[in-house]
C-alpha cells in the first residue's frame, strides 16, 4: 500500500465489528485481529453506535419521518 493511503470501510462493516465489540464477548484485541482493524478504530465504531442506538428507538425520529412522508 502506498504511503498516505488510508483504508476506507463501509457502513455494513463497521457495524458489524462496532456490534461483536458491544456483545464483549472477545476482546478489542481479538476483534482487531480478526478484521486487521486497529483496536483504537473499533472502540471509535463501538461510541458511535452506542451514542446512536437510542436515536434509533425515539419518537421524535419517527415523527421527523412522518413529516417528510407528508411533504
């Protein structure tokens, strides 16, 4: 790989490793070495989806989509 080159992941992917890390039920360690990610980098996915998660069950969500749906 060239230098200054960084690797890109998609969406699916991080959500996958960011889930197997909020299971616990391998190490940050064992993770990184399973998908050759940086153990820094997946702790970094595993906070986002936690913050996210209850934006995903909250009303105010579903009314904003409601709204669009109206327009």
């Amino acid at each position: 790989m060239l230098l200054g080159m960084r690797k890109t992941y998609d969406a699916a992917f991080k959500a996958k490793v960011a889930l197997e890390a909020v299971k616990g039920e391998k190490t940050m360690a064992q993770i990184a070495s399973d998908y050759s990610v940086h153990p820094n980098q997946i702790r970094l996915w595993r906070k986002h989806l936690l913050e996210l998660l209850p934006e995903i069950f909250s009303n105010r969500r579903s009314q904003q989509e409601k709204a669009r749906e109206d327009i």
